[in-house]
C-alpha cells in the first residue's frame, strides 16, 4: 500500500507529536534518532513506526542478557515458546542475539533430551557455567516473584546448570530456527543446535508416546501453552486437588479476572507436585499420570518442527537428523489427518477414557501447521478462522464464540492472542490461502495498534489484556512491520 496523498517531510521521527502523527499518516524520514540507522527518504506510514519502535523497546526492555523474559511484571523467567518467538523479533533487530536465544533455549534442555516449559532465571551470573552454576544456584535464593517457583519442581538442573520445570511446551524452536536460518543464515550456528533439538522431539515421539499412538501425550495442562483453555476443564477435574492454599502471585500483575481460577491453580500444583514426587518419570507420566491429553495444536507444531528440522539438516549436510525428522513428521501428520472429525477439523482427545473432547478452539487452528493435511482438513481451518467460530476482528478466537464457557477476558477461554493468529496466518500462507492469511496479519496489527503490546485481547474490541510489554507480541509485531515494509517496497519497485 502506498499513501494516496503526500507525505510529510520530517528530520526526526520522534519531535513529531502524536495528534500530527494521526492526521498526517505518512512521512519522509530524514532523520531518526529513535531507529539504529537513519533512513533517509524512506516512505513511512507513521503509526507503524511508532509501533515499531514500541515493539522494539519491548524486547529490548525483556531482555535477560542471552533470553527474553516475557514479561518482567508477570513472567520473570525463560519460557519455551516465548523464546522460540521472541527469536522472530531479534531477528528484526539483531541476528546475532537472535541466534543466542535459540542457543539459550536449547542449553535449558535436561539430560532426557527434553526442552523445558520453563528455565529459571537466578541470581547466579549468567557467565557462570555448567556444574558450578548447579551449585550456586541450589544456595542462592530462588526467585519469589513466580508460583510455581523452581523448588516446586525438584531438584531438576538443565545441561548449561539453571534450575528448570519438569514439563515442556509446545516446540516452536525449529521452525523459528529455520525462519531465522532463511533471513540470516549462520551455518556454524544452526549446525550445533541440530542435535539438541532432534533429541527434543526425539524425546516427543519416544517417551512420550508410550502406546505409540503417534502423537505425543501431554502430561500438564501448561504443555499445550494455552493453560486454562476449556478443553482441559474435563481432564484436569479429574485430579483431586491436594493443594489447598495457594499464595497466586500472577494476581498482583495482572487483574484475576483475566487469569485462571482458583481451582485451575490447585489442580496445576497437585499435578507439579506429583511429578516432583516421582522423579518426573516421563514415560510413567506419559502412561498413567493423572492428566493425559492430545493435543492438535501441540501435536501439529510438532509435525511442522520435524519437517523444518528436516529441511535445515538437508541444507547443512545431515542426512541422517534430516531422515529421522521427516519420519517424525510423517509418523505424527499420519495420526493427526486419520483422527480429523466429519466437519475436517481435529480435537483433543482425553487419554484416561479416549474420549474427544468436544471443544473447537484454537488448538484446533494450530493443527494447520501439519505438513500434508488433506485439503478438506486445511478449508475447515480456514474458514474457522476467517468466517466462522474462532473468526474476529483482531484475530483467531482461542475459544469458539459460541461455547457457553466463553469468556472474552478471561485468559485461554475466549481473548485473541497474537501468537495462535499469527501462528494461523503463516500455516495458511504456506498452503497458498494467502488472502486468509493476509486478513488474519492485519487483525494482528490492528489489535496490537489499538491495544498495545499485551498478551492478548478482546477479540470484539481489540482491547489489550494480560500481561503488558509481551514479548512475543512484540517480536511478532516486528516481524510482520518488516514484511509489510518488504512488500510495499516490492510494488514500489
Ligand atoms: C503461567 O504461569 O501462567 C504459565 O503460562 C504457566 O507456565
């Protein structure tokens, strides 16, 4: 798009005022103090700038040294696939440090092989390595802003010596890591970080899939990265809670109305707690534990990692990481595609009674990623998130609009999140859906222009929510700018 009246001429961005900044939609820049680099004479629309340099103080803001918090108020800490996205953005500003993310995310990982949900962040200085770390950090006072903290979990230490979680997310790792391979390529790189990451879905579709059924089974609610989401209220009400008091710490950032319950909290702790009681004995989880769930968002992010781990080895010379991860891929694209409802679109299945659980959520939109779902099966996310029950306008719903549960504010039971519509918009663009991909990046923007840089919104008003100064909504943010800026060069052109 370019401007259809003529653009101002400014020195510097930032001595423009915002009410000149909403009447006069486009500039020349001469100057600009508030960028890296002056770009003289380049054609801007001035919201995005501003909304550039937003996002871009974001994750600079989050930025823990080699990870990206986040959020500082919220989520102190290193969490999977927030990092995995927060690489997206670095990528935008700094491709070294966007490589160090991904290399920080894959030193979390622990003995098993598997990428924990969480990496603490201590007070033990980040240049403190391997063993003397483990033991600094066991004596140094674990970090009291997050519930549940590293005590929780046990003993557990990753390879590079943080304490970490004994559960894991949904593993976006790869497919960042090749996003990130095709901007900026570092072979030395992305070479180390092969290993690490197959042994991870290795660890996915091994122990974790005791009864081979090809998808791996979720022991934690918090695994699927969409915690409290409806489809998980049958399952987890089957724990008995043991936990009776909890001291909530996510309430003092954030108003509890747009958190999980009370009793989704009990229900969270008992199942950490029992983890920690036996070992986090995975494959044991995997086959008895108390929560065990499929989940098609988990399981398709898992399909598209294996084929674009698959496709990175190719590159590199790997022949046989990039064999193993296409078996991977096939092995869990095969489940996913045989167990599509009559309507085309896959849901979460309950283990303890192998029932499915009725609910069309976002989880259910993320099952587009899968590399070789039928047709049939990609029109019915299509249309679910461009005209029907997870449609809106400021992106993919994380919860039918109709299902009775639904609640706009409240967490994964109703908001917009930019991550599962940007997720949503990539998945359809690589099947050629590129004007439902197109729509749901500009859902995304508008949310993100109107409601500032949240963890998500109110998908009929755009209204901002959650935690503020979300990394992963700036990463994104940042991302999709340069893209729009890429393409609007490309028909200038
Ligand atoms: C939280 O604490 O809300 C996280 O999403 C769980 O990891």
């Amino acid at each position: 798009m370019r401007p259809s009246w003529d653009p101002i001429t400014v020195k510097r961005m930032d001595l423009i005022s915002i009410s000149a900044r909403a009447s006069t939609p486009w500039a020349t820049i001469v100057g600009d103090s508030t960028r890296k680099e002056d770009t003289p004479g380049e054609v801007v629309p001035l919201l995005a700038h501003d909304v550039r340099a937003m996002a871009a103080a974001v994750l600079r803001g989050n930025d823990n040294g080699g990870y990206t918090v986040p959020s500082r108020a919220t989520y102190p800490h290193q969490w999977n696939w927030d990092s995995a996205l927060a690489a997206l953005g670095w990528a935008e500003l700094d491709s070294a440090r966007a490589w160090t993310e991904l290399e920080t995310l894959a030193g979390a990982r622990d003995r098993q092989g598997m990428i924990p949900h969480i990496a603490f962040h201590t007070r033990v200085p980040d240049r403190v390595n391997g063993r003397l770390r483990g033991m600094l950090t066991t004596v140094a006072a674990p970090y009291a802003r997050y519930l549940p903290g590293p005590r929780w979990w046990g003993k557990r230490f990753s390879v590079d010596g943080r304490r970490i979680s004994g559960i894991t997310q949904p593993p976006l790792a790869a497919t960042c890591m090749r996003l990130l391979f095709e901007a900026h390529a570092d072979e030395e790189r992305v070479r180390a970080l092969l290993r690490p990451l197959l042994c991870w879905h290795r660890f996915l579709l091994e122990e974790r899939d005791p009864r081979g059924t090809g998808e791996p089974v979720l022991i934690h609610p918090w695994e699927s990265g969409r915690d409290n989401a409806v489809e998980w209220d049958t399952p987890l009400w089957r724990v008995m809670p043991e936990v009776t008091v909890v001291h909530r710490r996510d309430t003092h950032s954030v108003d509890a109305a747009e958190r999980p319950s009370d009793e989704h909290y009990r229900r969270y702790l008992t199942l950490v707690r029992r983890g920690t009681e036996i070992g986090w004995r995975q494959t044991r989880l995997a086959r008895t534990g108390a929560f065990r769930v499929l989940d098609p968002g988990f399981s398709g992010i898992l399909a598209r990692a294996c084929h674009d781990l698959a496709w990175l080895a190719e590159q590199l010379g790997e022949p046989q990481i990039a064999a193993e991860s296409d078996r991977g891929c096939e092995r869990v694209a095969a489940a996913l595609r045989a167990r599509a409802d009559s309507d085309g679109l896959i849901r979460p299945v309950d283990l303890t009674d192998e029932s499915t659980l009725e609910v069309t959520s976002a989880g259910s939109a993320l099952a587009a990623l899968t590399p070789g779902l039928g047709d049939d099966q990609l029109r019915a996310v299509s249309e679910l998130v461009t005209s029907g029950a997870l449609a809106s306008p400021y992106g993919v719903r994380s919860l039918d609009r109709d299902h009775p549960e639904r609640s706009p504010r409240n967490y994964w039971r109703g908001p917009a999140w930019t991550n599962i519509t940007w997720l949503s918009a990539w998945a359809l663009e690589r099947r050629g859906e590129l004007d439902a991909a197109e729509s749901l990046r500009a859902q995304m923007l508008a949310a993100v222009e109107g409601g500032g840089m949240r963890e998500y919104f109110v998908p009929d008003s755009g209204r901002g929510l959650g935690a503020r100064d979300f990394a992963w909504t700036a990463a994104l943010t940042l991302r999709e700018l340069a893209a729009g800026a890429a393409a609007r060069g490309e028909a200038a052109a």
